[in-house]
C-alpha cells in the first residue's frame, strides 16, 4: 500500500515536472517571442525615423524646387522686362536716327538750293 501511494506519488510528481517543463518551454518561447517583438518594434522604429527624415530631406528639395522656380519664373520675366526695354531703346533710338537723318536730309536740301 505504501508502495502504491509512493508510486502513485512519483506519478503525480512526474505529471508537476513535466508540466512545469511545459510552463517553461512556454515562457521561455514567450520571452523569444518579446525579445524578437522588441527589435522589430526597434527596426519599425528605425525604418519610421528613416522613413521621417527622407520624407523631410524630400519636402527641402520640393521647397527649393519651388523658390527656384518662382526665381526662374521671375527671372524669365525679368528677362522679357528687359527684351521688351531693350527693343523700345532700340526703336527709339532708330526714330532718333531717322529724325536726324531726315533734318540733315533737309538741311542739305536748303544747302544745295541755296548754293545754286
């Protein structure tokens, strides 16, 4: 009877150990499982940061792509401005010429009749 009860005893000591092996194997299985977690929240978190600063590097070159824009857009009108100034000079100064050409025209005409 008493070999019975230590063998029922044994049994049941038998059953605790290996569902504490179990437990074990479980945590210990939890724990990788956290461990793991852990660094792929950390990858996740390096990749967002990454992520964070192209998106900034990308939003300092739109913004330079713009000003540089305004600028060229500016500059073209600019250079318009300064086309349309240079053509009214030029025209001026072709009326000035055909004026003066046409009082020397006149001035010679006189000149000639007077002379003859």
């Amino acid at each position: 009877s008493e070999l019975k009860q230590l063998s029922e005893e044994r049994k049941y000591l038998q059953e605790e150990l290996n569902r504490l092996k179990d437990i074990i194997a479980e945590v210990k299985e939890n724990t990788t499982e956290l461990i793991q977690n852990g660094e792929v929240k950390q990858l996740l978190e390096e990749d967002r940061n990454r992520t964070q600063e192209e998106l900034n590097r990308l939003k300092d070159i739109i913004a330079e792509v713009k000003e540089n824009t305004t600028e060229l857009i500016q500059n073209g009108e600019v250079k318009q401005l300064l086309e349309e100034n240079r053509n009214r000079l030029l025209e001026e100064e072709k009326n000035h010429t055909q004026e003066e050409l046409n009082r020397l025209e006149g001035y010679n005409s006189r000149s000639q009749r007077e002379h003859y």
